[in-house]
C-alpha cells in the first residue's frame, strides 16, 4: 500500500516574514528526509502575480497564485504573517479564495499576524486560537469572537491551528509532523533541526505584558520576583509597599506609574500564571491550586482564571491535555 502524501500550502502574502514560510517548509521537507520518501508535498501560494517581497527584501517566487484553477487540493493549508498585514485591509478576492478553500482542507491555519487574513474571512470565529504577543491584543479586540491566548506557542483547535510568532511557525509544523507521522520521527527532526520538540514555557517568557519580565526600578524588580516565586503569600499594597520600604500611598503610584497597571491587578495576573503552571502538570485539585496560588477559594481563582485567560480552569485542563 502507497503511502499517502500530504499537500502542504503556505499563503505568503507581501511582506510576508521569510521565516514564516521557510521555517515550516523545512521541518516539512526534513520529515521527508528522514523518512527517504516524500510524505509531504510543499507548495508557496501568492496572492499577486509576480515575485513575493519580504519583509526583508529578499524575494519568493510562489509556486500558484491563488485563484489559479490548477491549485491542488489541500491537505494543510497555512497562512503566513507579514509585520504590516494587522493593519491592512485584505483584498476581498483573497478573503473569497480563503472561504472557499481552507475548509476544504484537513486543517487550516497561520503562522504569526497571518491569522488576521483568516479571522477577516470568519474562518476563526468561536475559535480558541494565538498570535505574535505584540498584536494579540489588537487581534482580539478587532474579532471579539476569537478566543485569543496570548501566551501560547501553538493552538490546536478543531479543524484550525495557529502558531505564534515567526520561529513558533517551526513548532507548529513539528506538532502537525507528529500528529501525521508519530512522535519518533517528530523527535528526530526536532534533534536534526536542532530545535526544542516541545518549547518550554510560552510567548510568556519572551515579555507580551507586565508580569513576564520584572519591569520598573530595582525595588519593583524584586517584589514582582517575590511574589511571582510566592504566590500564596498575603500580597496587599500594604504588604507589599511595607516589604518595599515605601507608604503604600506613594508605593501604589509608584507601581502603577512604572509598570502600567495597579498593584492588584498585576498580583492577579501572576496568581493565574501560578496557577496555569499547576494545571498544566496535572498533579493538584483545584482546590488545592487555589489555596498554592493566593486564592481564597475555587470560585475566585475562576473568576480570575476567567478574566486572565478567557476560559475556565477546566475547560483550559481538557483543552491543554488534547493539545499535549
């Protein structure tokens, strides 16, 4: 029996960020290799005639141009992003040709900003889904109906999986290697690729908002350390301004002035992080999670679950587990 082979498509639209494209292509086309057949067949799609410049000036030239009736069907069709595309309007034949033929794909996605193209196609709407952190918040507030995670690498949501930012475009294609292919040769590529099989950690580490990196004078630094490595302690203005050696009057301004949010706030948004990190591994209740990150009781850390994270600690436990 012949094996089948899948067609992986990439839109690059211009200005598309090189990696976007070239990332997953080469974890793709290193499957291939260390399987010595062609399990997947790879293909760039523009969306003008003509070369493809990118944001780095060096042109592609795309295999079709999208409405080309000579386009095959896809198996994984992907979206790239382009440093500029959250601020553009999408030419309606592209919205069209979107509409038309990702569903018709196995599974369909982006890579980075190119999740705007598919959210303005409706192609994400009531769909859990991530971004580049730095237009994550622009991506969810122009589509209300997308349920963005700022913090995740890669989404798996039905049908629809997006990627963060540019290198996260490699991971997702590791993850969609896995899920065709098996865990083995996923780990072979990742070690030929030089490349994390699952990367530690989120777009949290690499700063999309106040509690990712200790941010302020070197006083804040330490109580933002503090009570990111004690989460259940009694973290209060008053608490937390008599540790910093200041009135909580004048600490309060202080904090909010450098850090852009309120003490309580930014407390808050730690404890769920806390919390987020517990879940994922599974080993406490949520009674216990709550009582280990600062929470009064389960009701609570929902609420703040909720306002931080935009889903409850379960849903986020069953979606985490089908994701892993």
């Amino acid at each position: 029996m012949v094996a089948a082979t899948r067609m992986i498509s990439i839109v690059a639209p211009p200005n598309v960020q090189l990696l976007d494209v070239s990332g997953p292509l080469d974890v793709f086309a290193e499957a291939n290799s260390q399987l010595g057949r062609s399990a997947y067949r790879l293909q760039v799609l523009g969306t003008t005639a003509g070369p493809i410049r990118s944001s780095s000036g060096v042109r592609l030239v795309a295999d079709r141009i999208i409405g080309d009736p000579a386009i095959e069907k896809s198996h994984t069709l992907l979206v790239a992003g382009s440093p500029k595309l959250a601020e553009l309007k999408p030419a309606p034949r592209v919205l069209g040709w979107l509409c038309e033929h990702a569903p018709r794909a196995k599974r369909y996605g982006s890579v980075c900003s190119g999740a705007f193209l598919l959210a303005a196609a409706g192609l994400l709407n009531r769909r859990r889904v991530t971004t580049h952190w730095a237009v994550a918040d622009q991506l969810a507030d122009s589509y209300p109906d997308l349920l963005v995670d700022k913090d995740a690498i890669y989404i798996h949501d039905g049908p629809v999986r997006t990627a963060a930012g540019v290198t996260a475009g490699m991971d997702l294609a590791l993850a969609l290697v896995e899920e065709d292919l098996g865990r083995p040769l996923a780990l072979s590529v990742a070690r030929q690729l030089v490349m994390f099989f699952k990367r530690p950690g989120g777009q949290l580490q690499f700063s999309r908002d106040a509690t990712a990196v200790p941010a302020g004078r070197s006083v804040l630094q330490e109580l933002q350390r503090w009570v990111a490595s004690c989460p259940a302690e009694d973290h209060s203005v008053t608490k937390l301004a008599e540790r910093a050696g200041l009135s909580p009057r004048h600490f309060g301004r202080l904090f909010t002035s450098e850090i852009g949010v309120t003490p309580a706030v930014w407390v808050e948004s730690a404890r769920v992080e806390a919390c987020r990190r517990l879940l994922e591994m599974g080993d406490s209740s949520p009674k216990e999670v709550a009582t280990k990150c600062g929470f009064s009781n389960t009701d609570v850390l929902r609420r703040a679950f909720y306002r931080h994270v935009g889903i409850s600690p379960a849903e986020y436990v069953k979606r985490f587990k089908r994701e892993s």
